[in-house]
C-alpha cells in the first residue's frame, strides 16, 4: 500500500512539474538524439509498475459479505474501519437484522462495536437485503452463512448442515458477471470448499472463481479488540497460480492494520481444518478443568489454586482454565461433533471417541450442577423460586447459543421449580424462545425458527438482580457478569427465603464473605460447604 502511494505521488509530482515548467524545444540535432534515446529508455510506468490508465488504479475494491451475524458485522465493521479504500457490504435476506443494523439499537451486542459502525456506515460500509445485487458488483466474497448442526438424515446429531452455504454458492454463481475470490468465513467441515468450488465452476459461465478459507478466531465480549489486534490471521488457498494470487488479494487487504508476521497462509485443507482444532483445544481445556472440579469437591481441594499452579507451567499457560458450570456458545459444541462426524468418515473411531468425551464431560458438569441444587434444598425445588442471574453464555455479550444456562434451566423446571430470570443483555423473547425450542433449533435463521415460541410459565424474566432474588429460595449464578461481584448481598439475605442458598456456578464472588452473611454457598470446584458435606454424593 506504501509502495502504490508513493508511485501516485510520483506521478502527481511530475504532473504538476509539466504543468509549471512547459518543457524547452530542443534543437533539432538533439532532438533526434533525444528521440532515439527515448526508443531504448523504459518508461516512467514501466519503472513504477503503474499502468498509464490511473483510472484503474483509483477504482475502489468492492467486498460483500453473506450474512450479517456475530461474524459477518464486526468483522466487515472493521475491515471497512481499517481500509478506507475498500468498499464493503454486508448483505442479508432479514429485513429486521438489518434494519437494526441501519439503526442506532445494533442487532448484536459487542463491546466497541457500535463506535466502529458508525464511524464507517455510510460512508464505505453499508447494510442491505439487495443481496444480489452487491455479489453482483463485489470483487472479494466473504460468505459467513449458518452451518448448524443437522437434525435428520445422514449424520444427525453431528455432522454440520451446508444447505445455506450451497444455497449461497449457487446464487454467486447464478448473478455473477466478473471474476470473483470467495472467502469462507463460516466454521465449515474440511474439503467444503472443494465442494463449493464445483458448484461455482460448474455454473461458472466462463467466470473464474477463486475459492479463499479465512477462518475467525474471534471470542465473543472481545471481538473489536481480536479483530484491531489479532494473533493471527489465517488465509487457505489453492496452490496454483490462481490460489496464490487470489491468497495474496485478501493479504493485502488485511496488512492496513494486521503485521505481516500475524498473517498466516496454508492450503484449503489446513485452514479448514484449523478452525475446527482450535476451537476442539479450547474446549477441551475447560473440559480437563471441569473434570478436576468435581474431583476438588470430593477431595477437598480448591480448583481455583489447582488451575493456578498447573498454568504456571510455561508449556500449559493460563488461559480457559478456568472452572464453570460448562462451556457454551455457538461453535465449541458444534465444532467437536463436526470434528467427531469427520473422524468416523475417515475411519477413526478411535479419535472420535477422544473428542465426543470433551462433550460428555461439559454435559456431565452442567447436570452435576442440577443435581448440586436439588440435592442441597431438601432434595426438591418443586414450587421453589430460584433466581437465576446471568442467561448469555459468557460475560459482555447477548449470545445465548448453547449457553449452559439452558439446560440447568431445563433441568430445573423438570423438578417443577419457578425460574425468576435476570441477565443485562438478553431479552425476555430470546429467553423463552431458547427454553421452548428443541436442540439445533437456534442455529437456523430466524425465519424458519418457531415464531411464536410457547411461553414457559413455570419462568419470569426480569430486569433487576434484587426483583429476581425477592423471596427466592436459592441464587443460580450462570454468567460470570461483573455487577454480579458488586450486589448488595446483604440486601439480598435479608429478602430471601431461609435457608438461603448461592449455587456460584462461575466463582465469581466471595464464598467466605456470604457464609458470614448466612448464605449456604456452593462454588463450583471449591471446598464444600458443611451443610453441603451432609448430602448424599453426587453421581
């Protein structure tokens, strides 16, 4: 980018200087000899690179992205920050989705994400439903298109669905009239974009397709500071002429802002497959966590000094060591049974069987924390109000895809407890509507989701820590919520049913400090309560 602005400034320069300075005739013996000089002397454009039509040059990249989700809008929010000369769209058949995202009330919420949008939008980043349209006029393709989990058919249950990304394929095939690189931005199973590659060639029309895998790493409460600052960006391609040049396009996109250490390129396959192997690693960490967790209740000891003494370890580190009621979010869960389906395909069993059991413990763990609550009061919660504070699945965010708060929910609901239900970021509706549907159902758009979910009486939600801890039997705390440290417990004791109960499902307060309180308190990992100590052992 450097280089191409100091070869425009180079030929402005001399612009200008002709202009002011009109060149002298020469005599005519030295003009011959100037003219046959000039025969053998490369030209100004042939020494800078440039072509002598600038109009070409000045002609602005055009991106488009399929998909206006968690993926699609921050990471196009930013690109359109850090490049100015790009052009970028973000495109999505939901009319609500993106009105909201034309609006000042953003359909995700994302810690610095609102300032990126509006410093950009209208001006090189835009929201539309003209799909067509913008894929039509785009130059680079980023498609970021759900792939949920199938629910029937071969590999239900496991294996991902790829219906949008073909469905999304075909339509760039069918309104494409120019050559276009199309990015994969959705975790997709490996050798997906071989499969689309046919796709696009096969209805081709004589357009040249290049198809890029550029995976996101992006943690969701911190993804505006991932996307400025990212440990790397991965770009797959083919190993062609082509897939290099193409690989290079995205590159040259991403070094406005991005080092060129941090940009890591490979083949298709490995990008691909990458993705999947991260997010496999993540949670297994916590699943190995998890796991110790419940052998520190029975032992006696403190999870929270175990984790710290093993990440001091230069070769383990600290991080997503961190005990919990079990991991959630849209991909770890999907991601390890993708990777699972993989295995048995390729006939591993063996391998499979290693990865299914990172899901078996995180299960495992959230119906220990069931079990921890009803065993604790009385071996029944029928008819009790329980407080559940924090929905989402993770601090800073309202994403509540695969939130562990669902099941311990579900799980306590099946003993006929009443749900008073408090979380800063997810609504009512998106509350309900994640209690009454079925497994896999959240990862479809929103239009073939149930649209009036059926309301779950037995649950009120709330908008106020206090209001869903009055006259409550016991605190579930699901989401680690920094305003969850601060509470005026106190406060909350002295409008709780006695005894009074704190199921810390995220260690995030001070077990000690409520115990002087009156709180019989339960965190997850730590040295048990005496009255806890009484119950019978959970299995």
């Amino acid at each position: 980018m450097v280089k191409f602005e100091t070869k425009l400034l180079a030929v402005s320069l001399l612009e200008e200087y002709a202009f002011d300075h009109p060149r002298p005739r020469l005599p005519p013996s030295m003009s011959a000899q100037f003219k046959a000089h000039k025969k053998h002397k490369p030209s100004f454009y042939a020494l800078t690179g440039l072509n002598p039509d600038l109009q070409e040059h000045k002609k602005m990249v055009k991106i488009c992205c399929i998909g206006a989700g968690y993926v699609g809008g921050p990471t196009m929010a930013v690109i359109a920050l850090k490049c100015p000369d790009v052009q970028v769209a973000v495109v999505d058949i939901s009319v609500p989705r993106i009105t909201a995202w034309n609006s000042d009330q953003l359909p995700i919420y994302e810690p610095g994400l609102d300032e990126v949008v509006k410093q950009c939008r209208g001006k090189n980043l835009f929201f539309s439903t003209d799909v067509e349209k913008h894929v039509c006029e785009a130059d680079i393709v980023f498609v970021s298109v759900n792939t949920p989990t199938k629910t029937r058919g071969l590999g239900a249950g496991k294996a991902a669905d790829l219906t949008y990304w073909e469905s999304a394929a075909r339509m760039i095939a069918d309104v494409s009239k120019s050559d276009k690189i199309v990015v994969e931005k959705s975790t997709v199973p490996v050798k997906t974009a071989e499969a689309i590659e046919k796709i696009l060639t096969h209805n081709s029309k004589g357009i040249n397709f290049q198809i890029l895998s550029n995976p996101e790493f992006l943690a969701e409460g911190t993804a505006i500071q991932d996307l400025f600052k990212p440990d790397r960006v991965l770009i797959g391609g083919r190993e062609t002429p082509g897939g290099q040049k193409a690989i290079q396009t995205l590159k040259d996109v991403y070094a406005h802002w991005v080092p060129e250490e941090n940009i890591i390129t490979t083949n298709l396959w490995s990008a691909e497959l990458s993705k999947l192997a991260a997010n496999a690693f993540l949670a297994q960490r916590i699943s190995s966590v998890n796991a110790m967790s419940a052998l520190c209740e029975a032992t006696g000891a403190n999870v929270s000094q175990v984790a710290y003494a093993v990440g001091k370890d230069t070769r383990i580190g600290p991080k997503f060591l961190n005990a919990s009621v079990g991991f959630g979010g849209s991909c770890f869960q999907k991601d390890i049974l993708n990777l699972v389906y993989i295995c048995e395909c390729n006939g591993l069993p063996e391998v499979a069987e290693y990865w299914k059991q990172v899901i078996k413990i995180n299960d495992y763990q959230k119906t220990r924390f069931v079990n921890r609550v009803v065993a604790s009061m009385f071996n029944t919660v029928s008819n009790k109000k329980i407080a559940i504070l924090g929905f989402a699945f993770k601090k800073d965010t309202g994403d509540t895809r695969e939130t562990p708060a669902i099941d311990v929910c579900k799980g306590l609901l099946g003993d006929k407890a009443m749900l008073s239900i408090y979380d800063p970021q997810v609504t009512e509706d998106q509350i309900q509507r994640d209690l009454s549907m079925k497994k896999f159902d959240w990862d479809h758009p929103l239009h073939l989701q149930p649209m009036s979910p059926t309301t779950v009486k037995q649950v009120g939600v709330v908008w106020d820590a206090y209001e869903a801890t009055k006259d409550a039997h016991g605190i579930c705390i699901l989401t680690e919520w920094d305003e969850f440290k601060n509470l005026d417990f106190q406060r909350i004791y002295n409008n709780m049913q006695k005894p009074a109960f704190v199921f810390d499902g995220r260690n995030v307060v001070d077990s000690e400090k409520l115990r002087q309180i009156g709180f019989i308190v339960y965190s997850i990992g730590k040295p048990l309560d005496a009255w806890l100590k009484d119950m019978p052992a959970l299995v």
